[in-house]
C-alpha cells in the first residue's frame, strides 16, 4: 500500500521529533517544518525507517514564512492525513519586571498566530476532503494558573480551546482533532524558556521523556479521543484535579516550583 503523508511542525528535536519518529514506524511519508538547522540532520534517521521526508526550513512566527512552508506541502500533490501542529516556546519570570516582551511576543506569534494558520491550512485541506487527523500539542499548563509562566500558559490555553472547538466543528465532516496536553518533558524547552534555574527546570528533565508523550498523542489521535494528558501517572492525576483545585492553591504551588533549584 502507498505511504500516506504526514506533517508536523517543530520537528527538529524534542516531541516534534518523536512525533516524526514514531509516524515513519507507523508507516507514513514526512513532510516537516522547523526554525533549527538540525532539521536536515534528522532526515537520515526517518529515511532509515523507510519514509519519505521532505523538509522545509522556515520561522514560523512570520506568517509569510508559513504560507511558504504549506504552499511547498501542497505541490508535492499528496493529502495530508496527518498533521501535528506542534511547535512552541516558553519564557519564564515574573510579567512586570522579569520577563522578556520581545520572547512574550514571539511566544504568542509561534504557539498561537502559527497554530491558528498552519491548522487552519490543514483543516481546509482535510474537511475538503471529508477525512484527516489534526494533533495540537497544548499542555498541562493550558488548565492551570501559572505565575512567572503567565505567556506561556495563556498561549496553551488558546491552543486548548482552539483544538476542541474546531474537534466540534469538523466532528461530522470525518476529521478528527486531539489535544495532546503533557506535563513537564525532557527537552531543550527549559533551556529557551530561561527555567534552567528554577526547581521545575531541574524537576522537568526527570520527567517524562519525549518518546513517551509522542506515542500518548498520536495513540489518542488515532483512537478519536478529544484530549490526553501524557504521558506519566503524576501528569494524570494532576489533568484529574485541576478541576477540583483552587486557583490560590495552583499559584502557591506553581511559585514553590519557580524557585531556584537550590532552595
């Protein structure tokens, strides 16, 4: 059977990688976008597994660059089945004083103006179509009250709402939309969102590890589910009482974590 094509976002490291990864096992051709260099040196690893992959170098907080980056998809002249929009960026520190706006701003134009574009690109594509699956990577953090992470967790929460809102809307036209919503992930997104520091920092890189939050998502996807908190127990119990837990209590503890990790 011919290959179908697959694209994912933030694909040169972390979960975008895995993401990569763990499509080319299961059988899909790759088109990929990401900001790093190092994303032609992950081809080599995809072809091995039998896929196709053609790349497509671009920053997508520039909506010229992504226009760009979806035209180039279109002209292979293959649908895409699969499309994991995935890339983002944190800061850290406290908002009036601490953190930086020029970081802020890039924030809400990569996790919020690129998701907004690239999924509204897919979805036309797949509800044309009448068949498709959009993963949107949101986070734990979507739901929570988070100082010192205020940017970041709104840019989440958009990405939450915009994911399950757009699940309604194509529910009857045979596309399917998960939210993938991990907790901490061992990946350079500490070192970017400058948390190294921090106690969450140091806590994040022994949490869960990016092949394992990939798989939570793409299994979900598959299955139709409308969200998944990946991948650990902790993360799940934590997706299970966020509901339950006041939004005084969820700041307290989000401060105790922003902590230098040596106190």
């Amino acid at each position: 059977m011919a290959r179908e094509l697959a694209f994912v976002t933030g694909a040169s490291s972390g979960i975008g990688y895995q993401l990569a990864y763990q499509l080319a096992e299961r059988g899909y051709d790759l088109a990929l976008t990401a900001h790093s260099d190092r994303l032609s040196e992950v081809v080599p690893e995809l072809e091995r597994l039998g896929a196709q992959v053609v790349t497509f170098q671009a920053d997508a907080t520039n909506h010229d660059e992504i226009a760009r980056v979806w035209q180039g998809v279109e002209a292979l002249g293959r649908p895409v089945t699969v499309a994991c929009i995935n890339a983002g960026i944190g800061e850290f520190g406290q908002f009036a004083d601490e953190s930086d706006l020029d970081q802020e701003l890039a924030i809400v134009q990569l996790n919020c103006a690129s998701t907004v574009q690239f999924g509204k690109y897919a979805a036309r594509q797949m509800a044309a179509r009448g068949s498709g699956n959009i993963l949107f990577t949101a986070s734990l953090a979507s739901e929570t009250v988070s100082p010192y992470m205020a940017v970041y967790s709104a840019s989440k929460a958009f990405v939450l709402s915009l994911a399950k809102s757009i699940r309604y809307e194509l529910k009857d036209r045979g596309v399917n939309v998960t939210a993938l919503q991990p907790g901490p992930v061992d990946t350079n997104f500490f070192e970017v969102a400058h948390m190294t520091g921090t106690k969450f920092g140091a806590e994040g890189k022994k949490a869960n590890e990016p092949d394992a939050v990939a798989k939570s998502g793409l299994d979900a996807l598959f299955k139709g589910e409308e969200s998944v908190y990946a991948s650990d127990w902790m993360t799940k119990v934590a997706g299970a009482v966020i509901g339950l837990t006041p939004d005084s209590v969820q700041a307290a503890l989000q401060k105790k974590m922003m902590q230098p990790a040596d106190k």
